[in-house]
C-alpha cells in the first residue's frame, strides 16, 4: 500500500486500511442519551460490579476492547498490537486491560485526544504491513477524573457553567489493512496549541484552537474544502468551545455549514443539562467515533467524517503552578468503503 | 524501504532508519557517575533555575530535544513528529516541550519504557514515509518522580535496600531515514507481563520478567543467537532484576555471557550505592541509550545493542488498590551504520 506524507501533517493510505470490528460501551448516565442505542452495552452504575472507580473504568475499557474483538471475529492472540490510553495517572486502565488481554502493548496519552491518536497509529502499523491486526482504546470515568483532576463528584462542589462533565465511556477498534465498510483514509497529526488560558475549568475555550487549527491545516494539506465531509466533528469542546471554534474559522476564512460542524460531547448527551457546557474525556470522541459514527457510515447514512479527538494537555499540578493549558487535536478522515 | 513483520511482534527495516542527532542530559549526581562525559549537558542542581521540580524536569527534556535536533543541523520546524513521554501525571513536561517546540506531538506512557516505544514509532514513522525527521524525547526526575510515587526526598523516608533511585535525567533522539554512524535495524514490541509482585518498591522483580520476555521472543522471531549482540541491556532492572533476569534466561535455555548484560540503571550510576538497588525512570534507558550507548556504536567500540528498556505499569491508586504491577519491554537494535 502507498502511505503519502502531504504537507507536514497529513498522512494519506491509497489503499483500504478498514475497521473490522468496533465496540462503545457507557454509564447510566450517557445510556440515557440520544446515542443509547448505539452502545454495546450500558453499564446501570458508575462501580459496574467493582469494588473501586478505577477497576470500573479499567473493566468498561477491558469489555469494549474484547466486543470489538470479538466483533471482528478475532481472539486476543490474533492481535498483533494494542494502542491504549486513558485519563487516570499512569494511565493505569490501559496497562491493566493490556495485561489480560496479552496483547503487545504501547500506552498513549494525548489527554481527550487519545482515541484518534491511537486510531492514526494504528492505521499506520496495517498499512505499513508492521501488523495485521491492531486494537486501539480509550476510556473515561466520570468518577476517576472528577476525582482526579478537580473534586470528587460527591462533594458536590459547584462548578462554573462553561466547564464540562467527564463521560463515563469507552470506545475500542480493530484495524486491518482490508477494506471493510468504514475506512480510515488520511490523519492529520495535530500540533500543541496553547492561548494562555490558565483556567481548568475552561477546557473547551482551551481546546477550541487546536481543533481549528487541525482542521484547517488538514483541509488544506488534503487538498479539500470542508464540503467534502458529511460531518466535522470536534471530541469534546462543549457549546463554548465550539461557539469559539466557529469564530476561529470565520477569521481563518473557512466557511463550514452549521449542520456540518459538531461535537462528541454535546452529541452523548443531547439537551441535557446535567453536563454543562458538554460532556468531555478520552471515552467521549472513542464511544462517538466508534459507536454512533461507525454506525452512521457503515449503514450509508454519511459517508465522510473527519473525527478531531480534542485533548486538553493539563495536570492539577500544572494549574496550581499557574501553568497555561496546552491542547492538541489530532484529526482522522473517516469514510464509507469503497 | 521494505518494513516487514517477524513473527507477531518483530519489525525489520531493510533500508537505512538513522539516528542523525542525539543528546542526554542529567543532573548532579548523574553528572558524578562514570558515564559523564557522554551527557551533553550537567545540571549543577536539581533546580536547574526553575521555581518547581516539575518545570525543571520540562527544562531539562526540552533541553535535551533542543540539542538533538541542533546536532542534527535541523531546527524544530523542520521535525515532523515528536513522540515523547514521562512520569508525572499527564506527562506535562512532554506536553509542554511539545508546545514550546512547536512540533506536532504524540504522547506516550509506557513508564520506563517509553524512550524506546518512541523510538520504535519513530522508525517507523520514517521508514513508511509519512514524516521525514522524527524526534523522540523521554525524561525522568528524581524529585518529581519520588514524590509523586513514594515520598518526597525530603522527607528522608526509608527505603528497602531492593528498591530504586529514580534518575534526573533526559534524552532524545532525532530519526531519519537516511543511513547514519547508528541505525536502528529491528524492534520488537514488547507484551505485558505480570508475576503478581504488589510491593511497589520492588520494581525491579517486577520487570525483570519483561525483560526476559521480550528478549526471548526478539531473538526467535528476528533469528539470531544472543552472540549477534555486543550488548543486551536492560532500562533499569538494577541488582535485584537483572539476577532474576539471568536466572530466566537460564530457566528459558538462553545462554547470554555475563560482560554481555548491561543494564542503564546500573551503568549511569557504577558503583554508588546511594541509589540502592539501582537508578530507574524514563530518562536511565533515554540518556544512556541516546548518550553513552550512541557513542559506543558511533565511534565503533561496539557495533549491535538491544536495547530493552523496561517500565513498571503501576500507579500509587493501583498499589493502594491492592493490583500488582504489570510491566513491559519494549526492544530496539541499534547497530552501527554501514
């Protein structure tokens, strides 16, 4: 297969490099959304059978991994690689699931921008002939990273009304470099962008000018106009950052129909406003991508998204050394096979 | 260039993927140790002029990818790519160097095997063509390290003779696909593995399985005996782990001569015993590697290393969750240009 750097940033695959199997699996509260019926499985509590968060989100990530494998009507041992990350330190979901399923493991982290980041490695090692089949997978758990990077849910803690509630989520994929209904056909590897924002809690405004800048650089190292996608699709800017991804296009010159344009996180949960501004985390552009617009494109419905996973690149520490917040946005073109 | 598969977890590269510039740094007591003259640069303290720990780790990472890419007679936009990674929670020293660099990024968490998971996707970014120049950048501290895993030195806590000493230290690696004095001509992909080990301090029992592991299934799959090697070394087993790697090369009928195993973490440090059992962290198998290592085969002392550097999966939660510590290898050839 031909694999072609255009520009600096963007990969191109000439031949079929197909999603042979996928999963999304959710909490209760994203099983209650517009997407419910997109979901392998809806776990009815955050603990999901466990006696810690942690080893919740580490089984949700541990059950979309298998599904898609099984969907692919593979077993663990006819992977060759698994690309993994999460938002727990040490991204500890990843390794753990890693280690049952016995798969030759390489941990990521890009923050909410993992899953693509994943997704466009993957792609690369099938369409390189480095392996014939590769996982990737990402999780989130509302109740690992509210604790983690802010307060634990049940303090109760008042938030601010532009800052976004992490998804309880996952979302996996198994790769090959055969054609299969929904292909993965160019990356754009995203840049940090940074614009001073010091504020945690507003991690959509952070994230949006990575976004518009993956976007932008992708389009034109493509060679095409935003018309050519059905869908462009941020992971988790919430309505603030899409409201400031909009303006960015507009002074970037980039014309991009409002039903074109949307967002992981607003679309998991719909009108809720349970969320704030929208829902966030790795799970969230992982149990999109791989659930609902896997489904859109596999069924005909669309046929050409471009998946940006945004990805706030913070820490709680960072903050409070009065650091800004980097952000990144890796960009994959989705589209119907052929 | 032809990329092939080995096997399931082997690649081999039949065209030139060099190293064209290379830079370690560390701090004072690394800068005491027998191998200081192949670091580029010595901080005198473990500030190193910043106000945090953290920040000087990030100083000290982006320094060493500042000085690998000026070796190569490159700037920073001329890289296509950075993979980098490290310790602290959310890898924000290598996000942040990201940012500064302005160079497009993909993270990675495979603790203290990180250097070489980036080096592996380096290689292969470069070999398939979907990027030119690749950096690659892992660091390690001990002040942020210890504290964040254990206690911080200051508290001057006890510690069990078989545990570690997490090294200040940082390398990087700049890779292209042109021939070079060091190339890498093979990786292997290390599993994860997990004999059940939960005492946190005893990192190097717990990688030492790893180690053997990915050892093993290299030399099966790319079909050369122990000897095609001047040197196998591990990231940072220490005493501890590299006599129980030695016993499992016995038990897996692997004869290795003992001049023949090395290990970063005991060579970054000789004969000092204030590292305990011996040095660890991202930053032993990035700066020896890309340091000493380099120098050895590019002055042509030696001319083929595998290099395995090793990485404990655990977490502070997973430890205090009673999980046992997962840990991976990842293996990369470097062997002396033609």
């Amino acid at each position: 297969m031909q694999i072609t750097q255009k520009g600096r940033q963007t990969w191109l695959f000439d031949g079929p490099v197909g999603i042979i199997g996928q999963a999304a699996t959710c909490g209760p509260r994203e099983g209650e959304g517009p997407l419910a019926a997109d979901f392998d499985h809806i776990f009815p509590d955050l603990r999901m059978g466990e006696v810690s968060f942690e080893k919740a989100e580490q089984r949700m990530e541990e059950y979309a991994a298998r599904r898609a494998i099984a969907k692919a009507s593979l077993t663990p041992d006819e992977i060759d690689i698994m690309f993994a990350g999460d938002l727990i330190n040490q991204i500890t979901p990843s390794g753990f699931t890693a280690r049952n399923l016995a798969i030759p493991y390489f941990g990521l982290f890009n923050a909410c921008a993992t899953a693509m980041e994943g997704l466009a490695l993957a792609a690369l090692c099938v369409a390189s002939g480095v392996a014939r089949k590769v996982l990737v997978a990402a999780s989130s758990h509302t109740c690992t990273a509210e604790r983690q990077f802010r307060y634990p849910n049940e303090y109760g803690s008042q938030k601010p009304p532009y800052s976004q509630s992490t998804a309880t989520a996952a979302g996996a994929a198994v790769v090959a470099a055969i054609p299969a209904p929904v292909e993965i056909k160019a990356i754009t590897v995203g840049r940090v962008r940074d614009e001073h924002i010091t504020d945690p809690f507003a991690m959509g405004a952070a994230m949006a000018p990575a976004f518009a800048d993956t976007v932008q650089i992708h389009l034109q190292e493509r060679g095409v106009s935003p018309d050519y996608y059905d869908l462009i699709l941020s992971g988790d800017l919430g309505h603030v950052g899409q409201d400031i991804a909009r303006e960015l296009f507009q002074l970037q010159g980039i014309t991009i129909a409002d039903e074109k344009l949307g967002d992981c996180g607003l679309m998991l949960y719909g009108a809720s406003t349970k969320v704030f501004s929208g829902g966030s985390g790795c799970g969230c552009a992982a149990s999109v991508g791989f659930g609902h617009i896997y489904r859109l494109i596999s069924e005909g419905e669309i046929k050409r998204v471009l998946l940006c996973a945004t990805g706030a690149l913070l820490s709680p520490v960072s903050s409070e050394q009065k650091e800004s917040i980097p952000a990144i946005s890796h960009a994959v073109a989705l589209e119907r096979g052929e």
